[in-house]
C-alpha cells in the first residue's frame, strides 16, 4: 500500500500562486497539476511525491518535463532484479528528500549499499514485516549505523512503518535518528552507530542459532572505513573458530572513509584475501549490478563450517555524478542547487 | 568468593538452560564442572574482550542469558563501550563477572589492579553494580543474577575469602544487610574488605564505641533508606572500600549523605585517587592505603573525639 501524505492545499509548484494548481492523485504513481493550461506530472516515488522540496511553508520546484509513466506495483512475490536495482534507484531519490528535509545526512555510503540493501530486504532476507519479533526471521545487523538512510528506506519499503514516516529522519521527537535504535524503530535488530560493534553482535546471535538448532541466518552489514576498528578482526577471527556458517559479512567496500581514501588512512587491502587468511569463505561482487548481487546472497553459506564474507565493491554516492567517490559527500546537506542537480541525474536514471 | 559463584553458576545452569559462559581465555580449573557437563555452553572466546561482550550481547539479543568472565580491567575497561552500547543501551540481560576486585592481584600490580571499575560501571544507566563480600553473597548474587531483568555486573575478590555472613539474612539485590548493629557510629562497606570493617567494630566495642556495619553489596542502586537511617541513628559514617575513593562506594554514599539532608561526619576510605604502584601481595597493597583495622578503627575514634570537642 502506497501511503501518500496529506495532499490537501498542495498546488503545483509551476502554476501556484498564480492560478489554481492544484494536484490531483493518478493510479497512486503521479500528481497531476489540473490546471488545464499546465497538466505537469510529479511522479511518486515511495509514496510521496519527489518533484516536492519542503522550505519552510514553500513548495520549490525540482522540474522534470515530460516523463514517462511508470508505476509502483505492489511488490511481486520474488521480486527480479530488474524490479530491485528500480527501486533501489527510487530508495535513492527518497534519501534525497530525507536528507534536504533533515539539512544532512550520511549520504555517501547510504548510496553505496542501498543496492544491496535492496536485494536483501526485498529478496533474500526472511523476515515478516507483521511479525518483526518472530523467531526464526534471519537477523541483519547493521553495523555502519552512520549509514543508516539505505536501511530506514528499506525498512519502509517492506513496511515495517509507513512511508510517509520517513519525512522524520532527524526531527526533533521523531522516529528515525542519525543512527538506528533497537526498540524505537521497528525492524531495527540492533543499536548501531559506533562502529565495530555490529559483527561480535551479529557472532551472538548466529552462535545462539546455531546452539539452538535453528535455520536462519544472520547477516552483518559494515563499512569498509569499519574495518579499521580492532574488535572487527577480533570478530573476523572468532566467527571462523565458532564455525558459524549461518554468518554472513557484507563489507560495503566503497574505498572511502570520513576524511578520504581508506588505503591512505589505514589500508585494509588486500580485503578479500585478508578474510579468507582469517578463515572465511569469501565472494567479491560488484555492489550495484543487481544480477550479481542476487546471486551470491542467494548462494551463501558458500562453504559449510565457514562464515560468509562479501565484499562489495561500490562506489560511495554511487547515482549522482558529482557525489561518485567524492570524500565530502560522507555527510552533507546538498544546497539546492545540488539537490536539484543530483534528483535530475537519478530521475533521468528511473524515467527516461 | 570464585570458586562459590562457580558452584552457583552450575547450579544455575542446571536449572536454566538458557545461561552461557564466555570466558576471555582467564579461570584455569575453575569451572571444570561447567566444562564437562554443559559442553556447548562454556565458550573460551579467546583474549579478545570486546569481542566477547559483543557476542555476550548477541547471545542475549537472541534469547540466551550470558555471563562473561574475566579479569576486572580487561572485561570493564578494555570493553568498556560494549558494555555501554551493546549491553546497557540496548538493556540486555548480560552478566558480568570480574575477578580481582581492588588489589587482590596483589603481586601483579598495577596493570591487573581494579580500582576504577565500580566508578565506571555505576555511570552507565541500566546497569546494577554488585560487590559481595563472601562466598555465601556471592552465591546469593549469582542466583539473583538470573531473576533480575538487565545488565548486572558482579564484582568478585579471588579465592578462600572467609564467610562474614551467615546467611543470617535474606539477601536481595539493592537491599543492604547489617552485618553488625551498632548506635555510635556506622561503617559502610562493600567487599571482602567488609572482615576489616566487622575487626575495626570488634575494636570499637571493646573501646565502648558501639559500631554498625552495612554491608552495601549493591553498590548500585543503592539502598538509600539503610544509609540514611544509619547516619541518623549512629551519627557518624565511614565508607571502606577497595577502589578508589572518587566514584565508588564512598562517593554513592556521599551523594546519598549529601541530598538527604544527613549532618552527620563521614569519611571515606580506600585508595586516594592513586594508583598503587611497587611489589605485594593483597594485604601489602590494602596496608599501603590505610585499609586495615587500625586505621578504620582510628578514623572513627577520631571523629567521635571531634564531635566530643565540638559540643
């Protein structure tokens, strides 16, 4: 279900205040400006529609012209990766809009990982929505909390909360902080925000399945810039001595850290090679072609009696070309004109 | 104290089977019963602290009731923000046991001292700080470790401490017990350093001085009722305590003084915000920071004198 704020007095940002304007709902994918002499089209994106930028008690125009229909489908049974890298690629223009909203976020490794982020909670995970506490969901820990839009997005899109919630990332009493809190947000596994602690977290968990005899899986997402913490070799090296083969390690492995290149800060290359010296079973990807994603997280465990590592390679801001592998896009607020620039690049992605 | 919380510990795990031991590569025999009959549930993670409260807190996010073990230091500083984020913001219900309370590392000094621990951990919401001081408390708390909902940390002293507490009370987390009554002046204490506290009272009593002591084994919450009433019913107060005197027992007492209006004198006893560098053994050590009988015995005398002269 498609949830759509309040549009009562929304107007048409081209024609408003001049003539009426205003907006009417069309098959829940589009807003379409009534105004005979105007008739534009603001597609919906997750629900709320993207062409809308909140200043104050202004609408500002982000403007498109002329795109084609498409259509947000409840979601299909297994969804291909087509239908994924889609809507992961709406997810990105929604955690545009959280960020504009908020004044700020962590962006960057939000656009590294929503791709697979996607592929999870839409495809691989089991988990129920309805039921966030059942026993035999597989867990996901999300250990970069910083990067924690790419996980509320997905987290709505599988309805854990509305949609339209997400207009609360970073308001004062609202649901969704700057890093995700067990037991405030539905869905949430686990606190995160310092970083190291999500893996040793994750270890419990599949540990306490594996002594329970039980099937589910526990996936760990972290960082690259993670890796230089201590306690995740210290979690490297004790997830290969449990033997938990119902451990999987996703490294978001976008080569960037806060302040640059991970190589230069402190290099954790050769990654891939370092975990399997460290007893692991690993798989390197590339983290945005959707085919490839489905298909090694569908195929862990890849080896029995050892965890699974994979190593993502992304591209930090991965969508926005100005964004790609720019360090100062870890955490900012885009201006405006930045915004407007970066929804342009990611609509033309989705509707052209 | 160790080898009673090891016995209770199995017991627990017979009943319960939800209880895990992790252990950072410390306990050498001690909990060789554990190991033969729960194989699966005792885990030696290693020395690899933090880790093993991260994994203590997964276990315990799925359902599991974890207890960690090891060195005070290496488990409560080295790991300490595990403890903070992975166990007390998220509350989970994970047991964590130091051995080596204050100096009873005597000859290893400095590095495998815990003398700032209790400090720490009281700053942590959600978190209950528990030192008992004999082995019957001890056994007292690890039972009620696993009827109590959050985080829990037992501080424990080593080995072949003497009983101080018959059993002569009901124990419960946060209620202190009077190990001895008294109406002149009060001694708070916490640990097994509680024999010289019972000594000095010994001492008192011969000298007229009729002396209480309150063991305050849960240092954290602590029973403000039983401090209070202490210090309006005996008129004075010293707090003896193996760890430092900035933010343990003495300043929990302190604050408890201070808010509830209490005008009587107290002194606080233990380490004087130093680090007690050089070569002993446990008794050396306490020696050093005046946490003997006589000194505990001598403050009170003096404080009493004080008031005397002062009337």
């Amino acid at each position: 279900m498609v949830q759509i704020p309040s549009l009562d007095g929304l107007r048409c940002p081209h024609c408003a205040p001049s003539k009426n304007g205003r907006l009417r709902l069309k098959r829940e994918t589009w807003l379409v400006c009534q105004e005979p002499s105007c008739h534009r089209k603001y597609p919906i994106c997750q629900g709320l529609p993207v062409m809308l930028v909140e200043e104050g008690e202004k609408w500002t125009n982000i403007e498109v012209v002329d795109l084609p229909p498409t259509s947000l489908q409840a979601m299909p049974a297994v969804p291909a990766p087509k239908w994924l890298a889609r809507k992961a690629g709406e997810m990105r223009i929604t955690i545009l809009q959280m960020v504009l909203r908020a004044g700020g976020g962590h962006i960057g490794g939000a656009y590294s990982i929503v791709d697979v982020m996607s592929a999870l909670y839409f495809r691989v995970l089991k988990h129920d929505p309805r039921d966030p506490t059942w026993a035999d969901r597989d867990r996901l820990v999300y250990s970069k909390g910083h990067g924690c839009l790419a996980l509320y997005v997905v987290l709505a899109g599988a309805s854990y909360f509305p949609t339209s919630r997400l207009a609360e990332f970073g308001q004062d009493g609202g649901l969704l902080g700057g890093h995700p809190e067990r037991g405030h947000i539905p869905g949430v596994e686990a606190t995160t925000g310092s970083l190291g602690h999500g893996l040793p977290l994750g270890i419990g968990m599949a540990l306490a399945a594996k002594l329970d005899g039980s099937r589910h899986r526990v996936f760990v997402v972290l960082s690259d810039g993670e890796c230089n913490e201590g306690s995740v070799w210290e979690g490297f090296m004790s997830a290969a001595q449990l033997k938990l083969d119902g451990l999987v390690a996703i490294i978001d492995s976008n080569k960037l850290e806060s302040l640059g290149r991970t190589v230069d800060i402190m290099n954790i290359e050769p990654l891939g090679e370092r975990l399997r010296a460290f007893g692991w079973s690993v798989r390197e990807i590339d983290g945005h072609r959707m085919e490839e994603i489905v298909e090694i997280l569908e195929s862990v465990p890849f080896e029995r009696g050892k965890p699974s590592a994979i190593v993502a390679h992304t591209v930090k801001g991965k969508g926005v070309s100005f964004m790609e592998g720019v360090p100062m896009w870890h955490l900012r607020g885009p201006s405006k004109d930045e915004a407007q620039k970066a929804f342009a690049e990611l609509a033309r992605s989705l509707w052209s | 104290m160790r080898d009673a919380f090891a016995a209770q510990l199995h017991d627990e795990m017979v009943a319960d089977p939800r209880i895990m031991l992790l252990t950072a590569d410390i306990g050498f025999k001690v909990f060789d019963r554990i190991v033969s009959d729960f194989p699966g549930r005792f885990i030696n993670m290693g020395v690899a602290e933090a880790n093993m409260l991260g994994v203590a807190a997964g276990l315990a996010l799925s359902g599991k009731r974890p207890v960690v073990y090891t060195i005070i230091p290496f488990l409560t500083m080295r790991a300490f923000e595990q403890i903070r984020v992975d166990v007390c913001i998220q509350k989970q219900p994970v047991t964590i046991v130091g051995v080596g309370g204050g100096v009873a590392y005597g000859t290893l000094g400095p590095t495998h001292h815990a003398i700032e621990d209790v400090a720490i951990l009281r700053a942590l919401p959600n978190m209950t700080v528990v030192v008992p001081c004999d082995p019957w408390e001890s056994r007292q708390v690890t039972r009620a470790a696993f009827r109590h909902d959050g985080p829990l940390y037992l501080r424990l002293g080593k080995n072949g401490e003497p009983t101080l507490n018959g059993g002569d009370h009901d124990f419960a987390i946060g209620r202190a017990a009077e190990l001895r009554a008294g109406h002149d002046a009060t001694i708070v204490v916490a640990g097994p350093v509680a024999k010289l506290a019972l000594e000095a009272a010994d001492r008192l009593g011969a000298a007229g001085v009729s002396t209480r002591v309150l063991d305050v084994h849960t240092v954290k919450p602590i029973d403000v009722e039983a401090v209070l009433r202490a210090a309006r019913e005996t008129g004075a107060v010293v707090s003896v305590e193996e760890h430092s005197i900035v933010g343990g027992l003495g300043s929990a007492v302190a604050e408890v003084l201070a808010e509830g209006g209490a005008a009587a004198p107290f002194r606080r006893l233990g380490l004087r915000d130093v680090y007690s560098y050089g070569v002993g053994g446990q008794d050396y050590h306490l020696r050093r920071h005046g946490l003997t009988v006589e000194a505990i015995s001598g403050v009170i005398m003096e404080m009493l004198q004080g008031q005397e002269s002062r009337r």
